[in-house]
DNA sequence: CGAAATTATTTCAAGCTTAAAGTTTTATAA
DNA sequence: TTATAAAACTTTAAGCTTGAAATAATTTCG
C-alpha cells in the first residue's frame, strides 16, 4: 500500500496520489502516536474516542463512536473499556433504551483532554509546517470531494 | 485524531487538513481493506509486503521492508513469518553476513500479486474517480513536500 | 398479542502494531 | 586478540483492529 505503482499507463495518476497520500498519513500519524505516548503516556485511539466525547458534552452512544471514528463496533468496546477503567470515561445505561449506554467524558477526563488537544494542535502546526495556511486550506477544500462519489452506494 | 478541531484561532487551517487528510486515507483504506478480503482473502498488510517485494526481484532485508513500509521490525517479522508459511514469500540466510535473509516473492507469489495489484489499481481509480488526472498529479506535488520539513531530525 | 426482524452492544478469534528486551552475528578498537 | 559496541533480527506483552457470532432489548406486523 506504501509501494509505488507496479507498472505504468492510464489512471496511474490516482494510484500514485493515492500512495502519496497514505505515505503522508503514516508519517504524520506514527510521529503523533509516539509524542502522545512519551508525553502523555496515552495512544492515538484514546486520543480519538476523547477527542469525539469533548465535542458532544451531551455523551454519545457507542455506535455514535463508532460511526464518527470509522472503525469496528467491537473496537470501541475495548477502547472505552479501558478509559472507564482509567476514570477519563462513564458509560451510563439509559432509561429510554436499555440497549445502549451513554457515553461521557468524567471531569479528569475533559481536562486530560484538553491539555493533550492543545499539545496536538501544535504538533500538527509543526509537522505540517511547510504547508502554508493557504495552502492548507485549498488542500482541505480538495480533499472534502473525495468521499461523495462512492461511499454510501449500498 | 479524526475529530474536528476543538477551538477555533491561528494555526487552525492546518489542524484540519490534517483530520482531512487522516480521514479521507481511513476511509479508502477501510474500503480496500474489506474488498482485499472478500476477493482475495488477503490482508492491506500482506499486500503491502508483496508490493515491495514485487519491485525488488533481488529480495529485501527485514530492515529494509521495515523502513520503506514504515512499520516496526518485529511487525514484519509476524507478516513475512505467515507469508512464508503460505507458501508466497521465502526467507534466505545470507552467507555473507548471517545476521540477515535475503527475502523474496516466490513464482507464486509473484503471480498472486500481480493479480491483486490488478484489482487494486482499478479500485483506487474508481475510488478516487472525482479527482481528476490532472488534480491528482497537483494534490500529489503538494504532498510531495509534507515530509522534507521535520523528518529525518534523527 | 406474540413471532420475527431489527438494533445496540459485547464477545471472540485471528491478525496487526508498537516499544522494549533478548539473541546472534559482525565490527571496532584497546 | 578479546572485550565491547553495534547491527539485524526475533520475541514478548500490551493494546488495537476487524468480521463474525452471540446477547439482549426494542420494534414491526400478521
């Protein structure tokens, strides 16, 4: 997935971009995960599931979770298990729907929350530091495009 | 780390190109991770590994799958240990220096990756369908310049 | 109502991933 | 030489990740 293309001719183009922009996200992601373990003794989807519950005050569900991170229902389950183990996270049954339980952000966990966030964001100030805020904002503009063609087709 | 920003101020732009960017990479990894298991019963792991064997006939040093792919050393041991025991790769001692192998697709392999590449590369085509050649080759020049900055500090 | 389908979540097995510690081999240099 | 360091790799423990199967609660509808 990080190689180059195999071979050479029409649509290559995408392919290589493609490859480029994993090639990115890995550098980037794997130098975040690093200074969020020697700097807050935490890990990239912690960070992650906190990062959704500071937005929503209110709690989300564990689907909700899992819709908004990408990843699997079973995944969440382990990572908030163990925020809940630490005291960052509650997980509350609810009246209306006993299938599902809120999930929030303890009082530790929001201010845990927001020291690390404010670490991050100037991290990703650094790494990305040759990308100008122009520039950043035209790529993100391209960027937003890429979902709307296929996801969603089932 | 695929949440929005969590204020707003200076600095911000870059901050969410990056979410993005993770994001957008999540999403089509995901999506090529499930089509490399139902049509292949492979893994983007086991793919990764082929591709760069791919390109290099001569085989590859353990640390040399590792850096290129950007993954730990012993994350290659456990995926080259199976692909081995599948038959698609072999591991050669050297004689010079028995410290390393010498690792290698074999006919078989090289035959069941070219297929997958196949596919592969008209998925991320469809997949990225909305960007066009010529937006790519732009996005991939910018992109180009994301790591020169601050990798390589030691 | 009550069976069947749906929804929300957890559990499980297998594999991926890292950092750190351990093994073996090679290189350095006192 | 021969200790010591360095290099290449493997092993280990802990956690992440998925897809599939299992549970439990709710909804649908005959």
């Amino acid at each position: 997935m990080v190689a180059g293309p195999t071979s050479v001719g029409p649509g290559k183009d995408r392919l290589r971009l493609w490859i480029r922009l994993l090639r990115a996200s890995r550098t980037i992601e794997a130098e975040l995960r690093e200074r969020l373990k020697k700097e807050f003794d935490t890990t990239l989807p912690r960070f992650d599931v906190m990062a959704a519950l500071y937005r929503s005050p209110e709690g989300m569900l564990m689907s909700d979770l899992s819709r908004f991170l990408l990843v699997s229902n079973g995944n969440v389950t382990g990572i908030v298990d163990r925020l809940v183990s630490e005291g960052l996270v509650t997980r509350a049954r609810r009246n209306g729907d006993r299938r599902t339980s809120m999930v929030r952000l303890t009082e530790e966990g929001s201010k845990s929350f927001a020291a690390i966030a404010a670490a991050h964001e100037g991290w990703v100030g650094e790494l990305l530091g040759n990308v100008s805020e122009e520039e950043a904002r035209r790529l993100t503009g391209m960027l937003k495009s890429f979902r709307s063609n296929w996801e969603g087709r089932e």
